[in-house]
C-alpha cells in the first residue's frame, strides 16, 4: 500500500514549524521510523508533514543545570555513542534495546517518547527517570513531567500544535544504580515485557522505583522501596545479587499481577508476561542496588 497523498514542508526555525502545526491536520515528521510505517499502511492521512530536520536549534544535545538535554532531531545512536550519556545511565542502558542500528541511526529519542508504544523503551526510561518533556507551540511552551506525559497507547498530552522540543533527562546521583531489561522474541523486536529499575541507597532508608513496559497500554511505574527494603532486612545490607533476587523473587509476583493490565495478544499471554516481569524485576532491581553501593563508596565526594 502507498501513502495518502499529502502536503511537505521543511521549515527551518522553531517559529515557522509552529506555525505550521498550527495548521489543521499537519503531523510532525522526525526519523519517520514510526510515522512512514503508519502512512504506508494508511493507518494516519496527514494533511501536511511538517519535516523537523532543518531547524538547527532541534539538533542539540547538551547538559545544562542537572539535567542531559536531548533535542528533537537528536538520534537514537547519536545519545548512545555519545559521552553526555554516561551521566544518565539507564538511559545507555536502554538504548541497545530498540529495533536495530539502522532504526536508531534515524529514530529520534524525542520521537520515539512522542509516538508513546506502550512496548517501546524511552517512554519507561522516560517514566522511571520522571524525565521532563518540554513542549513549544504558537501559544507558548510548557514543562511537562513524564507522570503526567503519558496517557494511553499511542497517545500523551501533546496538543496537535505543539512540537516536544526537547527532552531532559536527569543526571544520575552518585548513590543511584540503575537496572534494564527485556525480552523479546527475536533481537530487534519490540517487547513482550520489560523493567527499567532506578535504586537510591545514600540514605537512612533505600528507595526503589521500577517502571514496566509491554504490560498495559502504557508503561507503568511502581515505588518499590518497601519491598526492597523488607529484602535487605532479611539479608543485610551488603547480600550478593543472588541473594537478593531470591529475597526479592517473594515479592516480585505480587507485583507484577499488580502492572500487568493486558487480556494478552497474538504474541504473550498476561500470564506470561506476568513471568516475565517477576523475572526481570528482580534480576535488574538487584543489580540496580548493587551498583547504587558500588558507584556511592567509589565516588569522589
Ligand atoms: C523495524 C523497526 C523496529 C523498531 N523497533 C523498535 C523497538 O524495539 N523499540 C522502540 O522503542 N522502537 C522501535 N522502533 C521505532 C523507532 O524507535 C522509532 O524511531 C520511534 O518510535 C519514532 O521516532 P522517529 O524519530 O522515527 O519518529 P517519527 O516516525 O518521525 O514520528 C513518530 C510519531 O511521533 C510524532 N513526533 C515525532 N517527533 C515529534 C516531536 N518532536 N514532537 C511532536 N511529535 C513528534 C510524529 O508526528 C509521529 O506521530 C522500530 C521501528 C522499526 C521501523
């Protein structure tokens, strides 16, 4: 099947693709990795694309004031090559996850938050780091944070005239570790299920929060610290990742029949992906508090 027929404009500033957006039935164009697919099977009939790439100011990734800022345009494999990432661990962590290299040389990080797939991995990255999505329009811009973002499969709070502009995630805290993972049939698949894990254990108590994927319309985020807690005071503070996955394995089924809001698909029962999150959750909750010890005794301050 081809595309609907459709208008093209390649605007080069912030201003002029607003404008554009303005426009009744115009839709942005990024990688066009999620978009052209969509076209192609005729599942959207936009008007007009409104092709990002020329405006400079939208190819930026920077740190500025505690946070890494991925502009619109930036790519998927440029975030992961790139050193800034290093001081947003989960989000290296993730990134290997989506599709192959060729889809995350052309796939953008904001592009892939603004499509919201209930199985894709910036969405939960996005989620478990409450990273905050900044969105521009005519009428002005707005901060939103990724709690808020996210409102169904496929769909956020993003107004057809607005642009997300830029995405910024937090740097990591020294006493912070971080867990990812997933399962997918075959490498490159999108997930049946997945968990991104974020540990905090500078304080007098250690806080954790997970965020699974692939299990309801959009990603779901859970405060775990109670529980792991509960595990670490079976164990001590210092157990091995082991240890700890076997403490947590008590608990991890609960949890999961709690995320997992699917009635199943051609590819997974919900019992199965309730497994699968079990199962993931405690391996990744378990190396995200090892490496939160490990990465706070080493740090320089
Ligand atoms: C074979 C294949 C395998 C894939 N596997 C995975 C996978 O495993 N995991 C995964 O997460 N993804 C996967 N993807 C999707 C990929 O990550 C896409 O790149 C991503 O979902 C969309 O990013 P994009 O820049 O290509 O956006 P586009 O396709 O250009 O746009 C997607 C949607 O978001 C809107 N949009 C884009 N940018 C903005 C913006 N800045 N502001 C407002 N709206 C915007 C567009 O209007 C459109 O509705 C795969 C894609 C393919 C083709």
């Amino acid at each position: 099947m081809k595309a609907a027929p459709f208008a093209y404009v390649r605007p080069g500033t912030i201003d002029d693709t607003v404008a554009e957006l303005g426009r009744d039935g115009a839709k942005v164009l990024a990688g066009g990795q999620s978009l052209v697919p969509v076209l192609a099977m005729r599942m959207g009939r936009p008007a007009t694309l409104v092709d990002i790439n020329a405006v400079p100011e939208l190819n930026t990734l920077s740190r500025r004031n505690g946070s890494i800022r991925v502009g619109a345009t930036v790519r998927q494999r440029r975030v992961q090559n790139d050193d800034l990432s290093a001081l947003v661990p989960l989000l290296r962590l993730a990134l290997p996850w989506i599709g192959h290299r060729e889809i995350r040389s052309r796939g953008t990080v904001c592009g892939s938050i603004a499509h919201a797939d209930p199985s894709a991995e910036l969405p939960a990255v996005a989620s478990c780091l409450d990273a905050t999505l900044v969105l521009t329009s005519a009428r002005g811009r707005r901060e939103v944070p990724a709690s808020e973002f996210f409102t169904g499969a496929m769909s956020t709070v993003i107004e057809p005239d607005e642009l997300l502009t830029e995405t910024l995630f937090p740097v990591a805290a020294d006493d912070e570790g971080f867990g990812f993972g997933e399962f997918a049939r075959r490498h490159g698949d999108f997930a049946l299920a997945g968990v991104a894990a974020r540990v905090r254990s500078g304080g007098s108590t250690v806080e954790a929060r997970i965020t699974c994927f692939g299990i309801a319309d959009h990603a779901v985020t859970v405060d775990i610290s109670a529980q792991l807690n509960n595990a670490l005071e079976q164990l001590g503070p210092s157990p091995t990742e082991s240890e700890l996955r076997r403490a947590l394995a008590q608990h991890a089924d609960d949890i999961a029949a709690d995320v997992v809001d699917t009635g199943g698909d051609a590819h997974a029962s919900a019992a199965y992906r309730r497994q699968l999150i079990a199962a993931i959750l405690a391996r990744e909750v378990s190396r995200a508090y090892l490496k939160s010890r490990s990465t706070s005794e080493v740090s320089p301050s």
